[in-house]
C-alpha cells in the first residue's frame, strides 16, 4: 500500500540551524486512505505548522473517542509511546524534525518539560509565531515556505548565548548513546563527560527531554524498524539479537510498548515512513 502526497518536499537548513534541525519538511494536499496514524517515538521533537484551517485532531491513546485539537502550529515533544493522530485527505502541513537533543537550543524551559506533550506553538514561543505563519500561507512555493521557517528558526537562536563547551559534550554523548550498543554505554558516557552518573541523566534530560535509558531503547527500537523496512523477509530472532535484545520476547515487549501493535502487525499494515503507521479508526 503506498501512501503519499501529492506534494512532498525536504529542505537541509544551513549551518546556523541545521546544527540542531536535522531537516525541514513539507507537503501538499495529502491523498492517504487511513483515517488515524500511529506516530512512534524516536527520541528527537516535532514543529508542525497546519496550512489548512481545519484542526487537527490528536487522540487519548486509551479512548479512542476522546482527543485534543490543535489549529496553527504545534511542539510535539520526545515522547515514550506512540501518539495517535488524524491523517486528513487534502491536508497541507509544514515542519521541522530535530536532531535528538536538538529542540532544546530554541526552548526557554528545559527540554524535559515537554516529554509526551504536545503543546500549541503560540504557548512556547508567543505571538511571533502569527507573523510566520502568514507568511508561510502567504508564500508562492515550497522553497519560498522553507526560507520563511528557517529563518523563523535561526531568529530564536539570536536570543540565546549558548555554552559551545556543554553543547559540544552534550552533542557527542547523544551520539554515542545513539549507537547500537548505547543501553550498556551509559555510565561509560557519564566517566568521560567526567559527570557523576546522577548529574549525567539530570543533565541529558534537561537537553532531550528523556532519561538516557529510554532514549537509549528508543533508538534501538528505531534501529530495528530501519532493518525490518529494508528487508523483504525478516527472521526476527537475528534481528532482535543484531540490535542488542536479550531475546526475541524482548523485542516484542519493546514493539507494544512504542508501536502499540506487536510486530507482525506492524509489518502487515505497512507504511512508507516507519515511524508512521497506518491505522484504522478506533485502533
């Protein structure tokens, strides 16, 4: 099943914010067939700005009646399960992916505070956020919508003195911690960052928004859906044991608790995105 918009398009920011802001993204009038997504996890925020004047709906995880709206622009946080949203035909949106850790740079309060939040933009960054929106809406093409958010994005930078030192140190523990053998890593990360194990988590928090651990099973959880969309057959017990699980039943374990389903449900529904899974409603 193969599900895309009808215009899709990516844009690598230069240095200034693409230090922290792995890509930007955008789409056009989206033609998908499913009412409902699940989102999974990644370890790494979201900014999303609506380019339509219908909300968006985001739904209780145990209710699948009840949920929350959002109209312009909203910070999707790191989160520890997945998150479930409408996937609107004719939607047009437009965003920015961080890097993991990246988020925190632009925030006033710590990155911590939004773990499994999802926060209206004008609540983070105040009524700034009016006059790009506009001009977003306003703009001719996808490339004209690119400069205006990332110009957006660096203007937030402007404000803030960052302690390059910290940011060099935080941003190569994230790294290492982000390798297939981070979960047993952590406290070897912690000796050479020369921070005690407690004063390491306190401060990876505050620039990630998860304790090292989960961000850790996080990313393996992500290293497996990057083998298993690669593969057309998928022997899971060699998977399991490639990205570091104790056993298949571990895996598994970590798949309901981040997918939501187990992984041959998963595999069955298929997606173009693995981090984004088709659904229908009431799932």
């Amino acid at each position: 099943m193969r599900l895309q918009p009808m215009i899709l398009r990516r844009h690598f920011p230069g240095p200034t914010v693409g230090r922290f802001v792995e890509f930007l993204w955008y789409y056009q009038d989206w033609a998908g067939s499913h009412p409902r997504e699940h989102v999974l996890p990644d370890g790494a925020f979201e900014l999303v700005i609506n380019l339509r004047e219908e909300p968006r709906k985001l739904f209780d995880r145990a209710d699948s009646a009840r949920y929350s709206s959002f109209r312009g622009g909203w910070l999707s946080g790191t989160h520890a399960q997945y998150i479930v949203i409408d996937a609107l035909p004719g939607a047009s949106m437009i965003g920015a992916h961080f890097k993991p850790g990246g988020a925190a740079p632009f925030l006033a309060p710590s990155a911590a505070e939004f773990q499994n939040q999802v926060v209206d933009m004008e609540a983070v960054w105040g009524t700034r956020v009016h006059p790009l929106r506009e001009r977003l809406l306003a703009a001719p093409d996808p490339a004209a919508k690119f400069r205006h958010l990332e110009q957006f994005l660096a203007s937030l930078l402007s404000v803030k003195r960052l302690d390059e030192k910290r940011e060099a140190g935080m941003s190569w523990a994230i790294g290492q911690l982000s390798r297939q053998s981070g979960v047993q890593g952590i406290g070897g990360v912690a000796q050479r960052m020369n921070l005690s194990h407690k004063h390491f988590i306190a401060q990876f928090r505050d620039r990630v928004g998860l304790n090292p651990k989960l961000f850790c099973r996080i990313r393996r959880f992500q290293q497996v859906l990057a083998q298993i969309n690669a593969q057309r057959a998928v022997n899971w017990a060699e998977v399991a044991y490639g990205c570091g699980y104790y056993d298949q039943s571990h895996l598994v374990n970590d798949f309901q608790a981040f997918a939501g389903l187990n992984p041959t449900a998963y595999r069955s529904l298929g997606s173009d995105h693995a981090s984004f899974v088709p659904i229908a409603e009431g799932r």
